[in-house]
C-alpha cells in the first residue's frame, strides 16, 4: 500500500494520493525515515562494587566448610577478629542471595494454594454433602457427635448417625449405608466435605475409592465452600422444638429420628419452591408443581379482578445445585442454573 502511495504521488500529490488509498500520510513520512540505529547499553559498573575476583573470594570463604554452616553475620566478625575485611555482611548476603543460597532459617510451613470447589447437581444422587455438629448433652462438657449426609440437589437426609464421640470408623459407617440405601454405582456421586480429621481420614478415602465414588473437600477455614449442611444444622438448631439440652443419648436419638422425618417429608423448603425434600428426591415434584398451578389457574378464573398483573404461576422446580458456581454463573442472578437458595 505504501508502494502504491508512492506511485499515485507523483501524478496527484502526495496528500490526495493518501486519502485515496486510505493511508495517513504521518505512516508514509515514518517509513521514509531510515531506521534508527539502536545502540547498545553498556552496563556500567558501580565504583564501590566487588570486583569478579572478589566477589569470587568471598564466595570461596563463605562455602569453605569452615564457615559454610556460620550466619553471614558471624562470618564477618569471625573474619574481623583475625584481621581480614573482604566486605560487609549485607554484601555476604546479596551474595548468596543471588546464588539461590539462602532460606527462612526456620522450619515454617508453606501453605499450598487450595483450588475453589465448583460441584454442580442437575438430580438427585449426583453430589452430596456431609458434616458433623455437636448436640449438647446433659452436662457442660458432654457432646453427642451428629453425622448427616444431605443430598445437595433434593436437600433430602439421606444418611444420619448419633454417637458420643467422632471417629473414622463411624463416618464409614454412615457413608456407606447410605451408598447402599440409595443404590449408588460406581462413577455416579461426588461426596463434598469439609477438612476434618474424620472427612480426610485414610478410611473414608479407602472406602469411597472402593465405592467409585469421587471426594471434595473444602478449602481450609471457608464455611462457604460447606452451604448445605450448614444450612441444614442452621434449620435444625434454630426450630422450635430444639431443646438446649439432650438427657442423654437415647434421647438424643429420638429427636433426631423424628427431626429428620420431618425435615424429609414434611418441612417445605425455600430452595426448593416450597417442595420438600422427599417429592424432589423421589421425583414427583413436578406433579406436585402441576397440582398447584392447577389451583392457582382456578382461583385466577374465579377471580380475575384479583389478580392484575395476569394469572399467578406456581413455582418451578429447580433444575440444578451449586457449590461455588462459576464466578461468571454468579454474576448473572437470570441464569436458569443459578445456585439454589441454601435456606
């Protein structure tokens, strides 16, 4: 194109030869400029740096299996006792800085960067979810350990077990009743939990690794990254019939049956377009969400004048469950696989 510029100048004048072609005539002047000679940097040397020599002698010295266990700082006034400056101890250190030689002293533990967990669940017995909290007992300082195993898409309990204290063995227990009980194949669920000794437990890992069933885990000290069950010990602790203490295990162990019946069948869930857990985990939800539009049209017929904004429509059933959706899913509150309401 430059080319063609030069060829058309000539005959109309350089200016109307541009606008002719499209070319800013600025880039056809640049472009008659030779190119610049580029001159290359001297690195200049400081007048009070070590020469190679020296900086050579100071590294001798400073590996020398007399000194190479010494802190730069002793090095240098061991070697000023015997009469010997070769530099400064902050040099001594820049030294060895640069040959990658130097570490924190002490033994501190580098904590590795943890990925975000993002689980999504478009039906039941995709991904559950899992914690322990801590019932009180009779007693200050007698605990009853809870386990509970919540499916995060239906919210529905699906395994449960009470005992005096938390162990590995236990956690094994209810996981794997609860894997038998839902008739879980391989390669089917992921079981999110948070870091806790019996969720990372050699036992636990064994057994879902024998079941085909995948592991996540929580990031260290982010409650967020554990929605569900927390939500759920949230429901359970603040309802009206949760008494400020247990009598004693049996005790404990009925509350939580009829707790737990309840919470499944009978509790309507704001997550779930005030469905329980029970007809989104067995699948007749959408039935349920029918039956209601049914009514609601009813009563829109009866009396239209009530309703000015058009018919009421029933809820849907939600179609899929997050932990942590993608930081752009979040952003968009209209997305049809939105995170569900932990509530």
């Amino acid at each position: 194109m430059i080319a063609s510029v030069h060829d058309l100048a000539p005959i109309v004048g350089m200016t109307a030869a541009c606008q002719a072609l499209g070319v800013p005539r600025s880039t056809v002047y640049r472009r008659q400029r030779p190119a610049a000679v580029r001159r290359q940097r001297t690195v200049r040397r400081h007048p009070r740096m070590l020469s190679p020599d020296e900086q050579t002698a100071v590294r001798t010295v400073l590996n020398s299996e007399r000194f190479v266990d010494q802190a730069p700082r002793t090095v240098y006034a061991t070697l000023l006792d015997e009469g010997i400056s070769l530099c400064h101890w902050r040099t001594m250190y820049r030294l060895l800085r640069a040959d990658a030689a130097t570490r924190e002293r002490r033994a501190v533990r580098r904590h590795p960067v943890y990925t975000r967990p993002e689980l999504l669940a478009t039906a039941p017995c995709q991904v559950w979810s899992w914690d322990i909290t801590k019932l009180r007992g009779p007693q200050p300082g007698v605990w009853y350990s809870l386990y509970v195993v919540l499916d995060i898409f239906s919210r529905m309990i699906v395994g449960w077990l009470l005992a005096t204290h938390e162990a590995a063995l236990l956690a094994e227990q209810v996981l794997a009743d609860a894997c038998l009980r839902e008739g879980i194949v391989p390669d089917q669920l992921t079981i999110h939990a948070d870091r806790g000794a019996p969720m990372t437990s050699t036992v636990v890992a064994d057994l879902l690794a024998d079941l085909g069933v995948r592991r996540s885990h929580s990031r260290p000290t982010v409650s967020n990254d554990n929605p569900y069950s927390e939500a759920q010990f949230k429901t359970m602790k603040y309802g009206p019939t949760y008494p400020d203490r247990f009598a004693n295990l049996a005790n404990a162990r009925a509350w939580v049956t009829a707790f737990v019946d309840w919470y499944n069948h009978v509790h309507r869930h704001s997550g779930l377009s005030l469905l329980t857990p029970a007809m989104v985990h067995s699948g007749t939800a959408n039935a349920v969400v029918s039956a209601r539009q049914g009514v609601l049209t009813a009563a829109a017929d009866r009396h239209p004048e009530r309703f000015v904004q058009g018919p009421p429509t029933s809820p849907p059933v939600p179609t899929a469950a997050w932990i942590n959706p993608p930081l752009s899913m979040a952003a968009q509150p209209d997305d049809p696989a939105r995170l569900k309401r932990n509530s």
